[in-house]
C-alpha cells in the first residue's frame, strides 16, 4: 500500500475487533452493543493518536473458509460506515478467515482505503481447512469496482502452516515475490504464530530484506505482537505496524481498547519516526 494512503511514515494501524455479528454462535442477539463497542474502541484508537483503524470480525468464530453469509458482509458494511462518521481516520478491512471479495466490497461501498488478505497467493493449512489464495479473482474484481483500495498480503499468515514446504533456497523471497509480482498486492503483513504473537526479527529481517533484493515497491507491515515495549526496534525494519492486543485493557485480545496503552505505544513509535 502506498503510505500516503496514511499519510505518515511508518503507520501505528489500530484493530477494531468486533464482537460476534448475527448469525455467529457466540452473537448475544444485541447487534447494537456490537456496533457501539466498535465505534468506543475507534474512538479510542484515535484519541491515542493512531495512523489508521482495520476493523475485522474477530468474534465470529468458528470461521468461514473463504465465502461468508450476505448478512456479516451487511453487517460489516454498516459498521465500517459507522466508523467512518465516527472518526476522520483511514479504514481498513478484514473479513475473516480469507473473503478478500467480501472485504474489498465492503471497503468500496464505505470508501475504506485498504484491505487485509490473509492469504493472497498460494494456499496454507488452517483450521478452516485448506485456504487457497485468489489473487486472480481479487484484483479483477478491484479493476471491476474501478476502485483504488490497496492489498495488504499476509506472508507465512499466522493461525496457518504451509501446504507444502518451497525449497530450502531462499522461501521467503518466492512468497514476497509471488504476493507482489505476481499477486500485485500493494503491500505485506508479516505476523508471529498466533494473534498477540510478536513476529521473529530475522523472519522480518527476511521479508523486507526479500523485497529489497527484488526492487519490489511495496511497504512491509508486522500484523502481531508489537508492544510499546518493541515498538521502536519494530519500526526500525518494517513500514508500519498493526496493533490490537497491546492496546487493550489488560493486553486482552477481547477486551475494550485503553486509550492509555494507545497513547503510550504511539509515543514510543513517534521516538523512531
């Protein structure tokens, strides 16, 4: 994604987790609560001096593979609207486990200016199976909507382990090369083992390193783990960073966001940037 997009060097992106939507096993019949938790947590977000909000439906597990229900794109797209009435932030959108259709529709509509797709290009093992990529039919789609929302690929997503090992020579620099050469995702999000995890320095080391090799323009992003703590040796390798659980009440994934934890994490960014 190109960053001005953002318009700041080396973004802090906010999560926006949602509660489960309707239709999802944990939903508690009040789609109200869930649309005012997200726009308290944005507000936080942005109180706390982010870059730029993603909102995704973290609580709708178990997920589905690749195609979700009309209903959870409504209900996205009625709330990622609400955010964007809520606070002047950019937005972006991530359908989970892997509906890149579905988000860039989403992301279209309410004028949100990026997405995140776990797995862009190739196919990896996850708990929903085997997750195939489509780049083929994402970027079609976008030059369909004649839209300008950016890509952000996932390399090695989290949750998730290859299909099959590539050969020992070089495995990041094929996927790097294959999500933005051949997948044309405007950028990459490197992520730990899990959510909450940090992402290994010489994994990322690795991605931008592959990337600078190839003179592949493309901003890397790590999508796990960072802390105010880490920040700063962070954003000293990668673009930008995608933050959730570090910015909740207790460094709980569910929990509401902390304004606090937001403004103490975004000065220690500003030290490097």
């Amino acid at each position: 994604m190109h960053l001005d997009a953002i318009g700041v060097e080396r973004p802090i992106v906010g999560m926006v987790h949602l509660a489960a939507l309707p239709g999802a096993p944990k939903h508690d019949g009040d789609f109200e609560a869930v649309r005012e938790a997200a726009v308290r947590d944005a507000r936080r977000l942005e109180a706390g001096g982010v870059d730029a909000l993603m909102v995704e439906n973290f609580g709708d597990a178990p997920f589905y593979p690749d195609d979700v229900p009309k209903h959870v794109v409504a209900s996205m797209t009625r709330v990622a609207t609400e955010l964007r009435e809520a606070v002047d932030l950019p937005l972006g959108i991530n359908v989970l486990r892997n509906d890149a259709a579905a988000a860039l529709s989403v992301a279209s509509a309410t004028g949100a200016e990026f997405v995140r797709v776990n797995v862009h290009v190739g196919a990896r093992v996850t708990d929903q199976g085997i997750v195939e990529g489509r780049a083929h039919e994402t970027m079609r789609l976008r030059e369909a909507l004649e839209s300008d929302v950016a890509v952000l690929a996932d390399v090695d997503v989290k949750h998730s382990a290859p299909l099959a090992e590539r050969a020992p020579d070089e495995p990041d620099g094929e996927e790097v090369a294959e999500a933005i050469g051949r997948g044309l995702a405007d950028g990459l999000v490197v992520s730990g083992a899990g959510t909450g995890h940090a992402v290994a320095g010489d994994r990322l080391s690795a991605t931008v390193a592959a990337r600078d090799e190839r003179g592949l323009d493309a901003p890397v992003f790590v999508g796990s783990g960072v802390t105010a703590e880490t920040v700063g040796d962070v954003l000293t390798v990668a673009d930008g960073a995608i933050v959730g659980t570090a910015l909740k009440e207790g460094a709980e994934t569910t929990a509401s966001v902390d304004e606090k934890r937001v403004r103490e994490l975004v000065a220690a960014a500003d030290e490097v940037r």
